[in-house]
C-alpha cells in the first residue's frame, strides 16, 4: 500500500492546545498531552494529514540509553540518494519513532505500541527497560513540524544496539558531549526533534547521576 493511503493517527490541533500551547519542548508533569491525544484521536489518510495543520500527527519519539554507561545510541542517515526520505538524508538522530496506524489500536496503548512496533523494525534490541516518558515536541516552525507532535521517551539497555536499516550509514552508543558538539557544529545536520530533547536528556542523565 502506498504510505500515503495509510491511515494514521491524528488529533485536532485547538483540541490538543486547549490547556495550553508551546513551541519547542515541554517537560511531562506540566499538562499531560499523552492523555489528551488517548482520549480524543481519531484516523484519517497519511496523505491528507501531511496538508492539514489543523491536525497533529503523534509521534512517539524515543531515546535509548545505555544503562550502566548514560551513553546514547545515535545514528546518521545515509547522503543524497542513498537513503529513501529527501527531507532526514545525511542527517543524525537519536530519536526513534513514526507515526502511528491503525493497527496499534490492537494493543492497550495505541501510543507505546506503535513505540515498540517502531523500535522493533528500526533496531536490534533484544531486551529493554520500560520506558520513561520525558515529555513533549512541537515544533511549528517548520512545515513538517506544524503537522507533527513529538512524545519524548527513553528506555535504558545494557544490550548491544545496532540499525537493522540498510540506508542508515552508522549507528553506535555515544557520550552527550559529543551529541551537544554534532548540534554545536558549523556544519550541523541534526534532525530537529533530536536538537529539541538535548536539553531534556542532559538534566535526566545528570538527575539519574550519569557523567555528561
């Protein structure tokens, strides 16, 4: 089926706001956007959400650390032609995620299925802690970002984790610091949602007592 006949979820945008709106990152705790979007999504085609800014994709967006060392698995996209999607090529990220069809309704949470389902096909993980909810994502600055809305996870390994994506061209445990010098170069190529939980990750690591 073409991606863009899929039906995915969504969530009307003043309904999802009608508490309280942000740009860039929100910490969980404040107004829980989670429950907002469980109790009011609905499905409509991929194709038509990409247009409609008047509906929030949900996202759920996830971080893997490694539990004994605080490092942070990372990936860079393959350049150019290489890789399937124009808008991420040669990009790094350390988020995981998609959007959510309808066949995560089959599970208890549409939300953490489709975060499992996500990581699954992204990863070789066997094992893993259960995750953490660290908060949220909007970005409307960007075209993609004002049909997007980011729900920012983590869940800690002690496994090996490596891409199961042909097209990704590397991907490895690092240290933040060098997460905080890839976003900090002249050169930077940092997908957005990945810059956006930098900060949030930095004070969970040092919360949790990690070296940074």
């Amino acid at each position: 089926m073409n991606k863009f006949e899929k039906e995915i979820m969504v969530v009307d945008r003043s309904t999802l706001f009608a508490d309280g709106y942000f740009q860039g990152f929100a910490p969980a705790g404040e107004i829980d956007y989670k429950k907002i979007i469980v109790e009011n999504y609905h499905y409509i085609k991929r194709g038509i959400a990409e247009e409609r800014p008047e509906f929030k994709q949900p996202i759920a967006y996830c971080l893997i650390i490694h539990s004994e060392t605080g490092h942070i698995f990372a990936y860079q996209r393959a350049a150019q032609e290489d890789y399937h999607e124009a808008r991420l090529r040669g990009k790094w990220s350390w988020g995981i995620g998609g959007h959510i069809d309808k066949i995560d309704a089959d599970g208890d949470d549409p939300i953490l299925t489709s975060m499992e389902r996500e990581i699954e096909e992204e990863v070789t993980m066997p094992h893993y802690a259960p995750p953490e909810i660290l908060g949220y994502i909007n970005d409307d600055e960007t075209p993609v970002g004002q049909v997007h809305f980011g729900l920012l996870f983590l869940v800690k390994t002690i496994a090996h984790v490596k891409p199961q994506d042909a097209e990704i061209h590397w991907g490895g445990f690092k240290p933040y610091a060098e997460l905080a010098e890839i976003v900090m170069a002249a050169d930077k190529s940092v997908e957005s949602w990945s810059e956006f939980s930098l900060e949030p990750l930095r004070k969970y690591l040092l919360q949790n007592g990690y070296s940074i």
